[in-house]
C-alpha cells in the first residue's frame, strides 16, 4: 500500500496503523481497512459514476492519478474514503 498524499510506501505498525515512509504520518486501522478493501466498483464515485478530481495518490499502486478511480490500476477512492484521509488523517511535508 502507498500514501495517499505522497505515494511513497506505508509500512504496518504493530497497533495496527500505516505509517508513511516519507513522513511518518499515520493511517488509521479503519483507513487501512479500507485500502484493503478497494476494489475497482465504480458505484463507489457516485450515483453516476463520475471520476472526480483529487490531489491524491493511489493507495493501491502509488500513482499520482488526479482522479478518484486510479487511471493507472482502476481501483476507486470513494468519496467517504477521500473525506476520512483528508479529514482525520493528515499527512505533513
């Protein structure tokens, strides 16, 4: 699995969290459910299947996609994804 924000490697801490190789910022476990559980549903975007813009990195494969469903892999970071990353797991540098 990859940051979110930088797409370097995380590696599991032994609570159970991610930690950012890069900064050393911490996933929570439910974060890390979720990378766990990306799958490459489209139902996830939205009622129509839009692929909205984010400035995230693709937890899967750690491309700078620009989009919620990675262009490169095709796995989606839906938009309660992208709401708890950015909101209760922040990432510095």
């Amino acid at each position: 699995m990859y940051c979110p924000y930088c797409g370097a490697p995380l590696s599991p801490t032994e609570n159970g969290e991610l930690r950012c190789a890069a900064s050393g910022a911490l996933f929570s476990q439910n974060v890390r459910q979720r990378f766990e559980q990306m799958t490459m549903d489209l139902a996830g975007l939205g009622p129509d299947g839009e692929n909205p813009p984010t400035k995230l990195h693709c937890p899967k494969c750690g491309a700078k996609t620009g989009r919620a469903r990675c262009v490169d892999c095709g796995a989606v970071l839906t938009s309660a994804t992208v709401y708890e990353i950015v909101e209760f797991n922040p990432h510095a540098g």
